[in-house]
C-alpha cells in the first residue's frame, strides 16, 4: 500500500517539477524570507534533506551527507537528489512491508522518538506537499500561474 500511495506522490512531485521547469534561472534561485527556505530551489533540496534524514538517515541507517542549498543550481541537480530519495524509499517501503504499524525507535538529535513506519511516511509524503503548497504560492509572487499538482486533479 506504501508503494502505491507513494506512486501518487510521484505522479503530483513529476507534474511540481514540469512546472518548475518553466520558471527562469534566476526566479529558481531568487530568495524570498516571507517562504521559510526563501528560494524555488532551497524548498526542493530541503524536501529532499527531509527524506533523506528520517527515510535514508533514521530509518535505513544509511549515512547522510548534507550539502549546503548552493551546491544544486539547476532544476536537474535537484531532480537528481529526488532520485535519491525515491530510492531509499524504495527500500524503506519494501523493509517494512507488512509490518507498517510496527513500533521502532529512532534517534532525533538525541532524542528517541517511538513511531511506526506508517507514521514516518505519512511525515515526509505530508512535509513535501506542504513545501510544494510553499513552491506554487512563491511561483505566483514572482509572477507565474501555478498548476494543479494534487493527486487527484
């Protein structure tokens, strides 16, 4: 179910970059403090950090190295840490195949947190169309018309 769901996410995350891809070089880059990452760009690496932390990092335990948001400059270097991040998904979704209510601890900063993988994806699918809900309301301040990426559409 996991798989599937995640599916839906790709479908509304591809038709996000599509539309992306529209947007000039420098409207991709431009910062904006009103959108928390302030850039097109940083909101895009920081959905992939996000997986990467919690799917990769946490869940997998597959070491993380964090590069600084200057380090993806075009839309295709962001592309291609979204690869990245379907991949340990891929991973994540076929480990804990049937056992997605299962309790598992997980180190935050510290702190151990008990969750579920269920709750763990529903955390980073719900944090990405939070951002993308961020990435289109930007788009429409620099002057563009958003389309629909929901899943449903």
């Amino acid at each position: 179910m996991l798989k599937q769901q995640y599916d839906f996410v790709l479908s509304s995350r591809n038709t996000l970059l599509t539309y992306v891809g529209q947007i000039s070089e420098h409207d991709f880059l431009t910062n904006n403090s009103s959108f928390g990452r302030g850039s097109i760009r940083n909101l895009l690496v920081h959905i992939c950090q996000t997986y990467c932390a919690w799917i990769g990092e946490r869940a997998l335990g597959i070491e993380q190295e964090f590069l600084l948001f200057e380090r993806y400059q075009t839309l295709h270097d962001c592309q291609t840490y979204f690869e990245q991040a379907d991949e340990y998904i891929a991973l994540f979704t076929e480990k804990f195949k049937g056992n997605e209510l299962h309790k598992m601890e997980l180190d935050k900063n510290g702190a151990i947190l008990t969750v579920n993988p269920l709750q763990l994806f529903t955390h980073v699918i719900t944090h990405e169309f939070h951002h993308k809900g961020q990435i289109m309301s930007l788009s429409r301040h620099l002057g563009y018309t958003p389309v629909d990426a929901d899943i449903i559409r």
